[in-house]
C-alpha cells in the first residue's frame, strides 16, 4: 500500500515524532515544491504520516500552515546564523564585518539546512505572501540596519544612499552564491581550487573587496567635505 | 463565450499578427506563471489566439517551444542591452566598467521589457532545463569573461580568484536589485529620493563601490608581489 493510500482513512496512524514538527516539515517540502497554490493538505498529510485532522487541530487552515512554516525556517535560520558572527562588539569594525558576511555566508552554504528552507524563502521573494512582511520586519530590517551601523562606523563622513547602497552591496555579494548558483556551478565547472564555493575563500574576498570599497568611499566623502568646508 | 471556451474548437480562426510570434509571447507568460510542468499548451494556445496545429507546426512540442521561448527572452536581452553599454574600446577602463554596470542595470530595471523575460530567467535559475545551459554558454560566461578582462586591466597584479571573485562582486550587486526587488520595496517603503531604483543613482553606487574595492585589493595585491620580489 502507498503512503498515497495509505491516508485515504481519516484515522491514519500517526508514525513515531511530534505531530506539529513533522507536518512543518511536510509542508516546507511540499510548499516549497509545488508553491502555496498546487500545494495539497493531502500530500503534506502523506509526507508527514499525519491525518488531515490533525493539520486541522493545529493550524485550523493551509494559509495558517503556510505562515507557521516560513516563520519556522526564518526563526531557524535567526537563530543558527546570528548577525553578529558570534564577534564580540568590542572587537575592531572590520572583523564585525567580516562576522557579519562569514554568518550570512554560512547559512547559504550550510549543507545541513534542509533545502526547502531556502527554496520557500525564494518563493517567497518572488512572489510574495503576508509572510513576507514578517522576515523583513523580525529578520531583514533588524540585519540590515545592524549591517549599516557598522558601515557608518567605517566610513563617518558617507551619506546616506552612501551607507546604505554599501549594505545593499555586501548583502548582494553575499546572496549572489545562492540566488545564481545553479550559473555558477556550470560557469566554474572545470575549477578545483575550491572557489566559489569555500566558506573561508569567500568571506576572505568579499570581506576584502567590501572593507576596500568601504575605505574607497570614507576617503571620497572626507576630501568632499572638508573641501566644502573649507569653501565656506 | 470565454476565451477558454472559443478555443476547444481546433479550427480557431487566428487574430492578426504573425502566430509563431504570439506563440512565443503567450507561452513566455504562462511558462512565468506556472512553470514548464504546469504549463498547459491549451492554456499557451488560448492566449495566443492560435489553435493546438500551429504549436504542432511552428514547434513540434512543448519542450521545442519552451526553449524557443528561453532563447527569444535571451536573444532580446543582449541585442538590447549589449555588454559594453555602448562605451568606446578607446575610453579608459573605468568608463567600460561603468558601461557594463549600466547596461546590465538597465535591463533589470526597464520598464519596457516583458515581465516574464525576468520570471522565467529566474525560474531557469531556481530549477534549470538545457536551456540554461544555453544561456551560460552565449550570455553568461562571454558577459564575465568580458568583465573579468576590464578587471585584469585595472589590477594586473590581481591573482585568478581575486579577478574571478570581483566580477562575481559586481554582477551580485547588480542582480540584488532584480533577486530582492520584493524585499527591497519594503525595506525602503518611505523612500522618496529616488534610491534604489534610480538608474542613474544605482549605477553611480555601484560603479563607485566597485572601482574603490579593485583599487584598494590592485594597491594589496601590489604590495604583496613587491615584497615577495624583495625577498627573493
């Protein structure tokens, strides 16, 4: 008998684990498959060993399902991968910026993060649900003005689009590894040193390539301003 | 009668234009929205006004016609938006790089350009077909290489990965502004000056950041081999 046929009774036996865990993970896999609209209770109820009741008892609805899910992967990844690197905030700017990217940088390449973890999250920027307002307002907004502090720290004399162009730039190199790394893979094909996918390899250059662009920046904005002040 | 309806009859009378291409334009739509396993050549043959014998004639299949959709959405992007961004081979080579920056930005954010151009790169990215493997090998790889060449003229003392490593910088950046666009609209909702999506502004960032990183890893990079040359 499939697992298919298997949950045609409503009185399915649930297999061993907590009930709500597992149908959480059911459900990434299959949302993140299929997207929220194809996606079926029955097949999450299939893929957990759970009956629908059960997704009934504690979710109420698919829409509920959904959030808890994506709100799942996002408290996750808050979690395994702080912000601040595990660096102590006593420790020189760059090496916080150095934390900043090797964490990001880690929860990109962790081969242990279940892959629908970074597939819902995809989905979810491109075409988005009130989830969406959730991991940018708890997880987003939190990094990246966290990631801004520590430029303006850098570079005092940067304005704003200044500053917050550069987080924009850092964050961009950083993601590029997962949102283009099926391009990636097929342009480095042939590579055997590593690149680009070394945690340590990567952090060192897009460390060093944003510290020199930051430093870049801080010494445009300084010449700037104190030729204006000394036009005054 | 639903447009549905009015093409369960197979002898559908065409409306203007020439079919090949409304097949083209309708199936780049409903591949976007459904991807290629959802995607129904009913659906494709509704929207275009054209009946299931055209498909047949002018692609043979489904596959034929969705990588003949891939390329059509390819093609258009680097006829329009050519590497060098129109900049002289003569003009110093941070005029190029700056070229390549605004064309490459240009594309991401023209309002012009089809909607589903974008989606279905994106879903290629996420779960590829053969046809990405068309798109790295005529757009991608020639694209870098070209980058990566303007790179080299500016930090001849840059190692493999450096060069490598700063092109990625650059394109991540660039292609941030088209993976986040959702995220990126929420974080800077009260915006009102422009950033980020101010093709002027955005290109003036990146150039700006981009340029000041390759000088400030060139000036290491120089530093290194002179020390090293001193030491032999």
């Amino acid at each position: 008998m499939s697992l298919e046929q298997s949950f045609k009774s409503p009185i399915a036996a649930d297999v061993p684990g907590d009930t709500r865990t597992r149908l959480i993970e059911a459900a990434g896999e299959v949302f993140a498959e299929a997207g929220f609209n194809q996606a079926t209770i029955r097949d999450i109820c299939a893929r957990a060993g759970a009956n629908i009741a059960a997704v009934n008892y504690h979710f109420r609805d698919k829409e509920t399902l959904y959030g808890e899910t994506v709100a799942h992967a996002h408290r996750y990844s808050m979690e395994q991968y702080p912000m601040d690197g595990g660096v102590a905030t006593t420790a020189p700017v760059e090496h916080r910026i150095e934390g900043f990217i090797r964490s990001f940088l880690a929860k990109i390449l962790d081969p242990n993060r279940p892959t629908w973890h970074g597939r819902i999250m995809s989905r979810e920027m491109q075409e988005p649900t009130l989830s969406l307002d959730m991991i940018v307002e708890t997880g987003v907004r939190p990094n990246f003005h966290y990631l801004c502090s520590l430029i303006r720290e850098m570079g005092p004399h940067l304005n704003p689009v200044e500053v917050e162009g550069s987080g924009a730039s850092v964050i961009g190199q950083i993601l590029h590894y997962f949102h283009c790394r099926r391009v990636i893979g097929r342009l480095y094909r042939d590579r055997t040193d590593g690149f680009p996918y070394d945690l340590e390899l990567l952090t060192g250059h897009i460390t060093a390539f944003s510290l020199a662009a930051i430093r870049g920046l801080e010494q445009a904005a300084k010449a700037r301003a104190s030729s204006q002040g000394g036009r005054r």
